[in-house]
C-alpha cells in the first residue's frame, strides 16, 4: 500500500461545495457534528482514504472487517449549499501522516471544486459549559467577517495552544493552496463526548452554509450524557472529582 | 538491507494451500497454535522475513545466532488441505512496519496461490475463561457463512476495538487484493500464555481446513498454566489480585 | 508539502551577516535573546522554514491562523555588524527534523552570505541564578579566542552532556559545511523563563556583533519573573518546594 | 548530511584484521574494553560515521565541539593480529537507525578486508559478580570452537533475550554478508559500569586476536568503583536498596 492512497466510491458531481471536516477530537465534537449531518441529509459515499499513517487496524462491524480510514460524503442540502463532508475514526498516528494526509484531504477537495473549506472541532474549557459558545479561526479576514455575523467569536490569543491535527493543518496547508478556511471550534469540557457542542457548531455553520436539519437525536444523546453526568455527580458526593481519565472515554 | 526482504528457504510446491497466520499476540494464542501444528504435522521450511521494522536484535539458541524475521512453513496433513503456515517471535515495531510486512506476507502467499488466509489469535476478555468459545471477523459473507458452520462466533460490535497489528491487516489488506481472509479469535483473560484458547481455534480451524492433530502436548501445558493460576490464587489469599504486569508473562 | 520548505518573505541584501539563531529551549534564553534584538532594532523578515517535522499545529493570532515554521529576519545595527536572525516557536520533533532542518537554515544562512553563526540558549544549573555567567562552545580555536576577550567562559567538560538540538547541530553540521559557529549559553535556573539570562547573552554578543540595544522591556520582563519567584517561596513557608513541574511554565 | 554518512580520516592498510566493536551498553563494558585497546596499543584514526540517526548533539570538550558519531581507529599490536576498533559515545536512537548503521560498520569492516568480527558487551545478571565469566554467541560453529578453547562459556538460551543494537545486528546482518561473527559477552551486574567484566571480556579476546595489554588502568578504575560499591552499602544500612536508578548511571 502507498503511505496516501484514494479510492474512489462512486461518481458524484457537486456544485460548488464546501469541505466540511469532522475527524475524532476534543469532546468528538468535529466528529459528532459531520456524522449527523450524514445521519440527517441524504448523503452518498463518493472516496475513502487510507493511509499507512493511520493505525494498523481493522474494524469490525457484525463480523465484517473494514481498514482504517477516513471517508468523504457527498451531502446536497434542498436548498442550501453542497457539501463534501470527511469523517473517519481516526487521526493520524505521527506528525509526517497528519501533513500527508491534510495534503491528500485538500488534493481530494481540490478535484471536487472545493474553494472554501471549514474544520469542525471542540475547544476544552476544562469546566462544565452552561452557554456553548462557537470560537473561530480562519485564513482570511473575509471568512472572519462572514462567520462573526453568524455569531461566531474570535478571541485575542484563544485557542492558546493554537489548533493541532488535520483540523489545524486544513488551515496552515490549506491556506498555502488558495483555500479559504476557518475552523469552528464549540466549547466543551474535555472531559465528555458533548452532542451539545456538536449542536452549537452545526448551528453556526448553517448560518454560513444555508442547510436545515432536525436535532432530535443530538438532543436525545445530550441528555444521555446529562445522565451520565448527573451519576457521576452523585457518587461524587463526598469523593474526589472524577479524574479526566475517569471521564475522557464517557459517551 | 532492504526494508522487507525475503529470503528463499526451500522449494516447496503446495496445492491451492491456505495462510495461516500465528505471531506473538494477546495470550500467545496465534503463535501456540502455529506452532502447534508445525510441531504435529510434518513441515517444511519455505522462506523467511526480514526487515528493518522487527526489534534490531538476534536471537541466541545454542550459543547460534539467528536475525530477528518470520517463517513461513509448507504443512500438508495427510487427508486435508495443504496450509503455508507463518509465525514468529516478533511483531513489527511501528505503523509503517506492520503495514508493510503485511503486505510482503500476502506477497509470499500470492506466490504460492494462496486464496484464501486465517488469522489466529486472542480475544482477552479480563477474567479466567471456563469455556473458550472462538470470535470471527471475515471479509466475505461466504466466509462468515463457513465459519459459523463450524461453531465460530460473529457478535454484533465485537471485539470492540477492532482487530490491530499483522492480523488485523491481513483482512484489511488482504480484502483489497483479492484474498478471503478471517481471523480467529480465541477468548482468553489476557494475562497468561493459554494453550486451552490456542486448542479451541486449532479445533475451529481443524472444522475447515481438515487436518488432525493430537493435543495432547498443548494439554500438557495447559495443565502447567493450571498450577500456575492455582498458585498465584494460592498466594493471593488476603493480598491484593496480582496485577496485569504480575501476570502477563507468566508461561 | 516536502520535508523541509523555505519560503521567501522578502528580498533583503545584507552585508557579511552573521546568523543569530534563537529557538526554543532551557528558560527560552535564546529565544528570549532573538526576539529581543527584532523588537529593538529594525528588522525585516528574509525567509519562513516549514518542515513535516515541526507540530502539525497552526497557531492562532487574534483569529488569523500561522502555519508552524520558523522565521529568518534581516537585521542591520545603525553602527554595526548586519544579522540574519531565526527565531520561532517550535523545535524539531524528531532526530531526522533536527538534522534536516539545521541543514535547511545552513543553506539559507549560506545564501545570504553567512559565514559565522551565534546560536544563543540556557545552560540550566538546577539554582536560581546570582550571577549570570555565559558559557561557550564553539568549532574553531579562533572563535573562542574572540569570544573569551569578551567574557564568555569555556570550561572543561561542560555543558556536561553536550549541546543537543538545532543549537547543537548548528556548530556540529555547521563545522562540516565551512561555517565559524559558536553557542552562547547563558547560565540559568532551568526552572523559569529567564530574560536575565538573555541578557547576559546579548550583552556577550554585543561584544562581538557591535549593536546598542536597550534592555529595559527585558529587565522588566525580568522583575515580573522576580515577582513570580517571591511569591513561590512564599507560598513554600513549610511546604516541600514546586517541582520542576510546577516552575517549568511559569514565564 | 546523508542518512548514514562515511569520513575518512586516515589512510591506513591493515593486514587481515578483525573488527572489534564497543560502543555503549550494559555497564559499559564494551565500551570501556575498545577505549582500553585504543589507550594500551598505539592507534590513529581511521574513519569516523555520522547519521541522522545518531541523537542531534554535539558533545563538548574544552570548549571545542564535536558532531554526535562513531569511529573506526587501526591498532596493530606488535605481535598480535591487526584490529579495526569501533566505538563511540552513543548508539542509533531508533531501528531503521540500528539496521542502517549496522550495515554502514560492516561496509568500513568489508573496505578493510575484516572477515572476522568481535562484539563487546555486557550481560546483566542482576547481582554483583565474584568471577567474571564471559558468555558467547557466534555465527558458525568453528568461531565457537576457537571461543571455547579460549574459556568462553556458550550456555543453552542464554541471553535469554537475545543480543539487541549494534552487537547483535553485527552477527545478524554480518552472517548474511558472509562475515564470522561472536559476541562477548561479560557478566555484569548491569547497576554498575564495571571495568572488571571489561577486563574479562579483554583477556578473551586476547586469547584469539593476541595481543598484550597491561590492565593496571581498569583496575584502578575497578578499585574506585569498588569503593562507590561500599559506600553505597554502608548508606544502605537500615535503608532501602538503592533502585537501579540510582545506580545505573554510576561510575
């Protein structure tokens, strides 16, 4: 197998659409926010990429096994703009994949027309949020303009870590090839897989993008986690403060 | 040296002969088997692996050193199908490693017009097994179907976390060229070498590869793992379980 | 993207400059060093390196986003000697990062003319620091005749375990390309961001580079640490002292 | 600079020589044997490799800098068969490392007409040793003869786990290029660097080079050594064992 290689799905011409990228991180809030944009629109599969870079790994789902890879879909929304939506189950396992691999996201954009592209992801506030706020980073002063009126923040210094991974690269690469992108990061804990960050980030993005879906069962699974959350406060009476290790792989 | 390189051991002519695959894994159960059958059957040496990506070590047997690298042998059972059986101390180091041995693995059995290959291994379950049923992951229905004929079991989401390393690519890889491939998975606790676990997936795989082996050696040692548990639980009266660590290489 | 990228900022010609490299390092001495003679003296910027081997990361600037990399300027003192200064955020990840990319500055020292290189850091002492000493190193008996008239001390054996990192590879590659190089450590605590250090470093490079600057922002930034370290060993009345854990960040 | 890079140093024919390697390792004693030959027996260099490889460090001494390397150096006792010694400061920091530098020290041993090779090291025991027993493992059975007629002992499955880095890759990959290669292996308590076993390991391999060394150095060293060991127990009165960190990195 090459380090990079695409494999195309099926034959999908879209017009003028957006990336949309949703890969496992923070609160799996990119993740969360992608896959229910799959779940909710009629979508099709149109490449899957795999790489030498991604965990040596199969998955299994009822007995079928699938290499490890990321996934790109075509989403036509009725009236909004069309999308090309990449997920996956994995990052990439060292510091040459992720550059080699956001080169290959941006090669696969490219040959669909791409010219705007937004990464979906999660900032950790290291608290329990009350009010999700969306924060920003974009390539260009006119996608700030146009996310800040959808409500989009952006803060002096914030991230403070700047943005790691596929979601940061799609920018720094993606700006050196004439994208135009941002990153929409939904606040969250940390500590929990967060379907309500997830909502946050949809919400904005529709405002930019012009799509309508349901959130049903994002809502549904937030108030799993509400659940979730409540037991753990509870045996928490008295107790430490469940660990960030206790709490990371909830969800 | 080459990265991969293989090496020539003997030539040996098989007749439409299935991989079987038997490296170092969770409780040993892959290597026990292959081994076992190299032990009960007769066998030929047919080539050897080595590459840049296996610990950069020799082993000493006899004050004799011999490089770090997998073997493949030519078994053929009296009455059954002819199998090219690979195993080995060693697994790859890195992604990159586990990826390309894989696919030079596949190489060796194209060569000798393997079709169709099986996986061995573990599935660790955290406690002490009573009845040692074996996993399934295929890439084919048809191979599914074979399978569960023989008392495989196929369980919705599991093993939960996918299968990694040489066996899990030699579906993940295999399937993109064309092989069949499924693993073999035997449940075990996951801290002892377990010849028990081993003798359940020869005896799935006896179902459909056809082959006889006397097991009474793996029994032998199966019985020594015994004491080993009987002893450790001995110990344990009033101490804290021994850990993961304690027990891992018990064997 | 390839390995090692130079991008040109801007199309400077500077007179026999020598290289001023300040990267990350033991109390951002270097660093801190660097980006005090661009604050200070005008300067312009030559060239930016990325590399695959820096963090896949962008950084984030009041929403804009920066590409990891780091950055040469031009620096011309009204009075004395032109400068090529690289500074930056990150370091190599790996042993072929730092190998690659000391080449990769060599080259563009090499292009503007360079012929003799400062690389500037800490050498950490485990104390706070009373009296800042700077050590040298250095690859020609010529350099540390100059660098000892103006105070920099050489000492047998140290630092004990050598010069690692850009710094290091600097004099070592550096050597073997023609370059005079020479590394200026200022002693440090190891503990603190350090621009006491700093300037005891720029004020030895003054010596043999000839520029005036004026450390007032530094010697602030220095009674801000001070502070920090008061207040430490207050709160250590009776408490064991912070970690090197607890100190390494502060800054 | 190359991957894997040659410098000559000296020009020099040796007659038939053996190449005789002690980098780092337990306890240092291959190391401490090849720089007692290099003190003992005149010696000049004769090529020195460098490697991307190797850590990014140049190590200082008085002042002066030297790239991260190791380094062949001709010795010719006066009645004893020529020697090719390598040794160094360091090993490779990674495998392709340890396979490629391999491979570069059996090109400068081919180059010098070596067609046989001597790996110096340790083996731990894990107890302070009374007798120094030497342990060997050869590529052919006629190097094991000669080994045990000079009182190296050859013991079933030991080292258990097999020879790792440079040593072991010297009889691995030396095998396949046609060299006769051993390693020496002399018992160590593995806390220690410990001229004694490096003295034990010398007296061997002068019964099958031959050549004369006076010892008094090592074991002066050894009487030092002996002196820290009797410290530490006298400290250790009442208190714990010092772990094997705190010893390790005596001497």
């Amino acid at each position: 197998m090459d380090e990079f290689e695409r494999e195309a799905l099926g034959d999908v011409d879209l017009d003028d659409p957006v990336l949309v990228e949703g890969l496992p991180g923070v609160g799996h809030v990119g993740k969360l926010a992608a896959e229910h944009l799959l779940e909710e629109i009629e979508s099709e599969p149109v490449e899957r990429v795999h790489s030498t870079h991604f965990p040596p790994q199969v998955s299994v789902d009822d007995g079928r096994t699938e290499l490890a890879g990321a996934e790109f879909h075509a989403v036509r929304p009725e009236d909004g703009r069309d999308m090309l939506v990449l997920t996956g189950d994995h990052q990439a396992q060292d510091n040459r994949g992720h550059y080699g691999l956001t080169e290959t996201f941006l090669d696969v954009a490219d040959d669909h027309g791409v010219s705007r592209a937004f990464a979906l992801g999660g900032v950790p506030t290291g608290e329990l949020i009350e009010e999700y706020s969306v924060l920003g980073a974009a390539t260009t002063d006119e996608v700030v303009d146009d996310l800040e009126d959808v409500g989009v923040e952006f803060r002096e210094d914030e991230p403070a870590g700047g943005i790691v991974g596929v979601s940061g690269l799609l920018l720094g690469l993606g700006e050196r090839r004439g994208f135009e992108a941002a990153c929409l990061m939904g606040e969250t804990s940390g500590y929990l897989v967060d379907p309500k960050s997830a909502q946050a980030v949809l919400e904005v993005l529709q405002g930019v993008v012009d799509f309508e879906v349901d959130y049903a069962s994002l809502e549904e699974r937030a108030d799993e986690m509400e659940e979730v959350v409540r037991k753990i406060q509870e045996m928490d009476q008295g107790t430490p403060t469940p660990s960030d290790e206790d709490l990371r792989y909830i969800g």
